[in-house]
C-alpha cells in the first residue's frame, strides 16, 4: 500500500517566543514520524491572534494581507497534492523529500515558454542557424498547443499530449513530431540544470514517450536522370542555373552535402599521379575520415576548373559561385524541371544518388561506407579502415565515364 504523507498548516512550529510576537507560517509535510516544513512566503509574518488554522482561512481578515497569504497556502497545497497525483499514477514512491525538492525548485510558477524563448535568443552553447529554427518552430507548435505553460505543469502527461496534438491538429508526420518533442526535451532538460525543475519532475518524465517513425523513403536520381541533368543547355541568362547544375553534380561525384561545399578546401583535393584526383579528409557532419576517388567522374575536372578560386584562397570553389541553401533549392527544382525529372529535387538528393550509384554498379560495402564517410557499415555494423588502394580495387568494376556522367 502507497504511504502518502500528510500535508497540513502550522505557525510557529518551533513554539517560540518571539519579542515581536510574529511568527512564519509553514507547510508541515508528514510521513510516519518524519517532517519537514516548508516556509510561505508572507509579506508580514503572523500574530498569533491573527492565526484561526481553520482550513481556507488561517489568517484571520484583521490581518492586513490575509487574502494573498490564504490564496498562496492554497496555491502550495495545490502544488503538493498534483505532485503526490503524479507520482501515484506512475507508481513511484512519494517522499517528503521529493515533496520539499519540487517546491524548491526556481521555476515554481514561471512561465516555461518565456524560459524557453530566452533560450532560443541567448543560446547557453553556440547553435546552427537550422537548430536554433527547430527550437524556434517548436516554440510556436507548443504556442498553439497552449497559449501558457509553467514549469510546474510539465509532466509526462502534458509531453504526451502535446506529441498527440502536433500529429493531430497540425497533422505532423512520426519524424518531424519526433525531431520537436526533442528539441522540446532538450530545453526541459537545460532547464533542470538551472533549477527550475526539481530531480523528483524529471525522474518519470519522458516515460512511454516513443513516436512510431516511419522509415523515410529516399529520393535519389537514376543514371538515365544524371544523364539528363548533365546533358542540359543553357542560355546566356541562365548562368546561374548552369552554375547549380554543375555543383549539384558534383554534389553527386562526392557524395557531398551542400554544406561540404562550402568548407571544402584544397589541402582535401589531391592529385595521385597513378589515378587521379582524389578527395582526402573529414566531412563536416561527423569528422570521419573519407577517401573519395573523384578521377572516378570526368567531369569533375571540367567543374574544378571552372569554378575554382584564386590561388591564395584555402577554399576550392571561389565563394561567389556559392549561393545561400535556399536559394541553390530553388534552382535544383528549376533545373529539373527543364531536364523533365517529376522529383522534389534539394541539395539532399545528391548524396542519396552518389550512394545508389556506388550501390547499383558495384562498389563494395566496405568502399561504399569510407567514401560515404560513415562511421560504420550498415549491413554488418562494422568498423572499416580503408586505403586508396583499397578504394580503387573495390570500385574498379565502376566505369562512370563510360556511362557519360
């Protein structure tokens, strides 16, 4: 059977006599032959003929603040019995410590949402703009899921019921539900670090708070579409679409996020006087070490021709030739629209095609996964430590010059 303490009102629970003759009020929270008193913040402390303890009304009307010391012993007592809920539903054991811990916590009755846009305008870590847009996005479902959140309304409950409304009412799909509640966590987490949640809040939190995602299914281009895409024409006016179509096929011979291309430098770029050029270094997404063998794609030499930067710059394409990411997407979806490919074409693409092109013309898992710059196969979790020569030998089989892209 669950023990559930006792919660009731004291003043002076020390029977002291005090000259002033004022007195605190506490909370007295008892367990068996345990207590532990939580003091009320009271404006003016309490004469003992001020003092009914008649429950609602403790503080006699002659006392000049009687009203907001009852409505804030109502408040705490509300406090204490929706903690003492909470942890009952979800079987854990109810404590007086855990009890005085939530009280004491500094978020009390704050406003969650507040804390949460302080957190997005001064970020405690250096965070990427598409981060900082995620926490921004959550920030606005959670807005519309409820116009006010404080921090002592955060439960299991409340979490779960906001997965629900993000995949109801704004009829969000498994992956982006998950990708918010996350961000949402992360916030509730730094937010623990800063007291104003107590450890006892946080312990059953995101219990059962799984989201069914369904696994995406990856849009890439097949060679007869790479093909196309490098095959197009373009007139005096749309430099600036021939430009895209050059980077994102190049994008396709690396393997690359857009990203990438904007911190590949030329101490990466190598030439092998026995194969040709090839790229040595880390990606930006997770610092493995990749070896891509771009002598593989002939017409990479034309692109880093065309398009590199001076000779003091560390950087292998001259900035100007790199467009904001948003601006490069809308250019992909032109460009395929004129090489009559019905895709919903991004910069993401590329690299899903890079690796079904290995795939389909037989490169090896292994190869495949140091090119990729994975940390691990996926078809046998295993780590790899590949060489060049290695490289050569498992995509010797691939001719992608013949094919013509």
């Amino acid at each position: 059977m669950v023990s559930i303490p006792s919660v009731g009102v004291v003043m002076n629970w020390r029977n002291e006599n005090n000259k002033s003759g004022l007195y605190p009020v506490h909370i007295r929270i008892k367990q068996g032959n345990f207590a532990r008193y939580y003091r009320v913040p009271t404006p003016i402390k309490i004469r003992k003929d001020q003092w009914t303890g008649k429950e609602g009304a403790w503080i006699k009307p002659s006392h000049p603040f009687a009203f907001e010391i009852n409505n804030k012993i109502v408040e705490i007592k509300g406090l204490i019995n929706e903690y003492i809920k909470r942890t009952v539903n979800f079987s854990k054991p109810v404590t007086v410590e855990g009890i005085i811990a939530g009280l004491t916590n500094k978020g009390d009755n704050k406003s969650f949402l507040d804390f949460m846009q302080r957190y997005i305008t001064r970020p405690p870590e250096k965070l990427e703009p598409n981060t900082i847009k995620k926490y921004a996005t959550t920030l606005t479902h959670l807005k519309k899921f409820k116009k006010q959140i404080f921090f002592a309304e955060i439960d299991n409950t409340l979490l779960r019921d906001f997965s629900r409304f993000m995949q109801s009412e704004l009829e969000l799909g498994g992956a982006a539900t998950k990708k918010y509640l996350e961000a949402f966590k992360k916030v509730i987490r730094h937010a623990r670090r800063e007291n104003f949640i107590s450890p006892q809040q946080m312990e059953f939190l995101f219990d059962g708070l799984n989201v069914r995602v369904q696994k995406a299914k990856r849009t890439f281009l097949d060679l007869q579409e790479v093909k196309k895409w490098k095959a197009l024409q373009f007139t005096a006016e749309q430099q600036h679409l021939e430009r895209d179509r050059d980077m994102f096929l190049f994008q396709i011979y690396t393997g690359y996020y857009f990203k990438d291309l904007l911190i590949f430098t030329k101490d990466h770029l190598q030439m092998d006087e026995e194969y040709g050029h090839v790229i040595l270094g880390a990606r930006d997404k997770n610092g493995n070490q990749t070896i891509i063998p771009l002598f593989k794609f002939p017409y990479a030499q034309t692109i880093l021709e065309r398009y590199r930067s001076s000779s003091k710059d560390k950087l292998v394409f001259d900035k100007q030739y790199l467009v904001e990411e948003p601006v490069y997407n809308r250019n992909l979806k032109e460009i395929a629209k004129m090489a009559g490919i019905h895709k919903n074409i991004t910069n993401k693409v590329a690299r899903h095609t890079n690796a079904q092109l290995w795939i389909r013309y037989g490169a090896e898992g292994a190869v495949l996964s140091k090119m990729m710059g994975h940390t691990k196969q996926e078809t046998t979790r295993n780590y790899y430590d590949v060489n060049l020569p290695e490289i050569v030998e498992g995509t010797k089989r691939v001719d992608f010059g013949a094919m013509g892209i």
